[in-house]
C-alpha cells in the first residue's frame, strides 16, 4: 500500500496536482514509519518535500527534506543524500 501510495503521489506531482500528491505522499509516509522501513521513507520523505515546496510550504518542506537527508546519512545510502 505504500508502495502504491507513494507511485500515485508521483504521478500526481508529474502531472502538476501538488496538494493531492502531498497528501498520497504524506499517507505513504505514515504507512513506512510504522513499518520501520528507513530506506523507503527517506525517499517518500524527499518527494514529499517536492511536492510541498511546490505548494508553497517551504518550512514544511524543509522539515521533511532534512529527515530524509538525515535518514539516507544514517544508513550510508549516499544516492539518496544526493536525490
């Protein structure tokens, strides 16, 4: 379902709808926190931050960017420091 959350916030953002896309991301983030799978959060996390940039919410964004930098340097998983 994360997974799948995650794709479809994607596509959303592509295609130019910011605020859903932030919404399916943010849910696809929640779902990886419970499961404790860091990986796919940080990068969910990167998107997310995307998304709500592109919505204006540069503090949110920044918040979400900075856990999903300091996730991806926890676990040495250094293309996705750089993504």
């Amino acid at each position: 379902m994360a997974a799948a959350l995650n794709q479809l916030g994607w596509t959303l953002l592509i295609e130019g709808d910011f605020l859903d896309a932030a919404e399916k991301l943010h849910e696809s983030a929640s779902i990886w926190r419970v499961l404790g799978n860091r990986a796919s959060l940080s990068f969910t996390l990167a998107r997310l931050s995307t998304a709500l940039s592109l919505c204006g919410e540069f503090d949110q964004a920044l918040k979400y960017a900075e856990e999903s930098v300091a996730l991806a340097e926890a676990m040495a998983v250094k293309w996705q420091v750089s993504y």
